[in-house]
C-alpha cells in the first residue's frame, strides 16, 4: 500500500523494515468485500493541534507541488 498510495518522495521506506515484520503483519491481512450504502465526510485539517503542529502540515501540503493540496494549505 505505501508504494501505491504514497508519493515517491514519501518518508515512508518498506526498504528500511525488516522482512520478517512485513511477513508478520501479512499474516493478520483478511480480505473483504462490503457494499457501501452511505457516505459522510469530515475534513479535519488539524486544526485542534498546536500553532507550530499546523505550521508544519501547511508547509509539507505546500512542499508536494500538488495544487489541490497547496489550496488546503492556504
């Protein structure tokens, strides 16, 4: 999932984790199907956090060069 849904300057490196984590978490992995009937969202722009928390958020949606991301950092 990281190397599909992360971006490809991510912190996140599976290169970095032991194999034998990986195999472990695998084992708890269950696939499932589920019809969705509804669907409700909330934006949560972390906004109950800290002035320097925030500050950090805008500045990581601002570094990606994605502009819909930019926008919510404004």
């Amino acid at each position: 999932m990281v190397n599909k849904y992360e971006e490809p300057n991510s912190q996140y490196n599976l290169n970095n984790v032991d194999p034998s984590y990986i195999e472990g978490m695998k084992k708890g992995i269950v696939a499932f199907k589920i019809k969705i009937t509804k669907m409700e969202a909330k934006a949560k722009l972390s906004q109950n956090h800290p002035i320097k928390r925030q500050e950090l958020v805008i500045e990581e949606l601002e570094r990606t060069g994605n502009q819909d991301k930019i926008q919510v950092a404004s």
